[in-house]
C-alpha cells in the first residue's frame, strides 16, 4: 500500500538558514536523506500540513517560526520535474499498490493514466498535485528562492556544496527497480491536452530548464 505519511517533509538548514521544500517525486527521498542529518528539529517535523508544504502554507505558517529560530531570513529552494516524466513516475510508484486498491495503478496503460488526471473529478490514483502551485509561479517568477532542474541535480549540489561549505553526497533512495530507458510514446492529441490543462506546470519547468536552476530574483 502506498506510503504518503512521512514520506516528503520540508527541512531547515540552521548553519546555513536554508528550507528545503520537497516537491515529490523529484528526489526527494534522496535529498531528505542526504540532508537530514544536518536539519534543524522543529515543531513542522510533528505537523502533517507541513510534509507537503508548499510555499504558500510555507510562508503562511511556518517562514516567521523558522527565520525566528535561525536568527534570519532564510533561503527557500526546491527541484521541480518534467511534468510528462513526473507523471509517468507517478503512474509506475502507483503500480506498487495492490490491484483493486483506490490508488492504484495496476491494469491500465500510461495513456489511461494521464486521461484520468485530466479528468473531473480527478481519481484519487491520478492525483499527483500541481509542480506550478507547489512553487507559488506567477507565470513570470516563482515564490521559491531557487529551483533546479530534475535533471540538473550537479547543480543543486555545487548550490549545497558552497552554502554549507561542504561537498554533500546525495543517496540513491525510492529509485524504480526498473528505470525507463525512455518515456513511452503520448498521443499528439492527448499531448495538447495536458500542455493545455497543465500549462502553468510546463512553462514553470521550461524557464527552469533553461539553465537547469532558476533564481527569483533574476
């Protein structure tokens, strides 16, 4: 049965006043562990609101805590995915739930997938959250200090590497035991069809990918 408790938590950086917010399935696991150890303890780690947190329930009830127990603003950051291959990676993580069980997977195709998250309601195997709303995108800036590319992790970790003043090392955890060699084929009008429902998702991640981090203030 799928795991949802405990499994992506925001983390705070004390030394280096840094928050971690995990947007999931974008390493999530790994960062957290790789992190953890050097993560501030806090009332947000009892809270469950608090292991989904976005930016907005971020800033809404947790940024003046923290910052007090820091002694200082902090500096937010996150990862952000390809919206097609971070919905492929729901669709396979859901296939680990038995069939027959609400949120699974099992017995339906990756197009039968993504149908059902365009759909109205949305089942509960297909709700996978908004990567744009999690981030607080405007379309034009996002309300998160700074995001990397899925596929840029080198980046974030030159980013930790010089905030912490140490070269981290990032752990493999939650990884598929069967990794695509590439996404299946989408149809061109199912294609449009998420573009068009997800937009805000997939120009989020196009300005990020652009140089595999993306900074607010630029």
């Amino acid at each position: 049965m799928e795991q949802r408790v405990g499994a992506v938590l925001l983390l705070v950086l004390e030394a280096s006043r840094l928050v971690f917010l995990a947007n999931p399935k974008t390493a999530t696991q790994s960062v957290r562990a790789m992190l953890r150890p050097r993560a501030l303890s806090g009332e947000w780690q009892n809270d469950p609101n608090a292991r989904h947190a976005g930016i907005a329930p971020f800033d809404r009830k947790w940024r003046k805590l923290v910052e007090e127990r820091v002694g200082g603003p902090v500096e937010v950051f996150a990862v952000v995915r390809a919206p097609l291959a971070r919905l492929d990676s729901w669709y396979r993580y859901r296939q680990r739930n038995p069939a027959g069980e609400a949120r699974s997977t099992q017995g339906m195709g990756f197009e039968d997938f993504l149908r059902a998250v365009l759909s109205d309601p949305v089942p509960d195997f297909a709700r996978v959250g908004a990567q744009d709303r999690f981030v607080g995108w405007t379309g034009a800036r996002a309300g998160v200090d700074v995001l990397f590319d899925y596929d840029r992790l080198d980046l974030m970790m030159d980013f930790l590497a010089d905030r912490v003043g140490q070269r981290l090392h990032l752990p493999q955890k939650n990884v598929s035991p069967v990794p695509r060699a590439a996404l299946p084929e989408v149809a061109p009008d199912l294609l449009a069809a998420l573009h068009s429902h997800m937009a805000g998702e997939f120009a989020l991640h196009a300005a990020v990918a652009e140089t595999g981090v993306l900074f607010a203030d630029d």
